[in-house]
C-alpha cells in the first residue's frame, strides 16, 4: 500500500542540519505515525513521501519555504529585563509563551543583558534547511475517528 492523502504512515526517520548534525531522530522502537495530507509534518517531507512503501528508503532535502518558513527579524526583539517577574531565573534557551498580534507565539530568551533580554518568536527551524533521511515502515487506511480528528491515534484509538 503507498502512502497518499487520508492514509496514515508510520517512518523511521533522522532530522539534520547542513553540518550533518543531528536535530532529531526517532527512536527505533518508536517510530512517527502521522495523517498523510493533514500537514502533521513539514510539508516538504509529505511531499517527498507520497507514493512511497513500506521497506522504502529515501533522502531529501527540505527547503525553508517548504519547512518552518524563514526567519522573521521583526520577531526577535528586546525586552526590558524589568518586565520579568522580579528573581526569575532568565537565561539564554528559556522558552516561555507570550501575547503575539495573531495569538499566543512561543517565544525564546536567546541573550540576557544587565538593563535588557532578547526574545526571538521565530520557530527554532525556521530559516533552517532541513535534511530527512526516512525509512517507512507500514502505510494502513485510518480509522473513520483519525480521519475526522485529521491526526493519529495510539494503538487500541488512545488519544494524544
Ligand atoms: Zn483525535
């Protein structure tokens, strides 16, 4: 059975960088299930997928644009550190949500000076080329509850 629109597939894969380093991996007893066609995943990777089997191997390379979109300058920006509850620990790598113009954005400390801290609400991939290398597993039709929902159920149609 190969992968298209309404199936779910289950793959193996390793995320990494144009240096080769690893971002992310899944582990070998736990593989990624995900709704094909229900933009669960980077749409570059659904794109690379479709038709593919089970046993079937491949690489690909996974532009910003067809990932986490690029980098927005306008949302790094400087925050007094005044505005932080008073002791708080801030360092660099704290992710904490915030109010944006279009709802609520996870935002990231990635400096922290002595009068200001610098936030960046851009996705941590975003800008990034990605580079998957995936092995897919098994390809079955969804449930009629997966299909409604638009995402995958754990065995036995446990939520998550
Ligand atoms: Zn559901």
């Amino acid at each position: 059975m190969e992968i298209m629109d309404g199936r779910v597939a289950t793959i193996h894969y390793t995320l990494t960088d144009d240096d080769g380093i690893v971002i992310d991996k899944s582990a070998p007893d736990a593989p990624l299930s995900y709704l094909h066609g229900a933009g669960n995943i980077v749409p570059g990777l659904e794109q690379a997928l479709t038709g593919k089997q089970p046993g079937d191997t491949l690489t690909t390379e996974v532009p910003p644009e067809l990932a986490y979109g690029p980098r927005h300058g306008q949302l790094v920006q400087q925050v007094a550190r005044a505005a932080f509850p008073e002791g708080a620990d801030i360092s660099p790598g704290m992710q904490f949500e915030a109010q944006g113009d279009r709802g609520p954005l996870v935002v990231m400390v990635t400096e922290v000076g002595e009068a200001e801290v610098t936030i960046d609400g851009n996705h941590p991939l975003a800008g990034r080329t990605l580079h998957f290398a995936v092995e897919v597993a098994d390809v079955r039709e969804p449930t009629a509850d997966e299909l409604s929902h638009g995402h995958v159920h754990g065995p036995g149609g446990a939520h998550h």
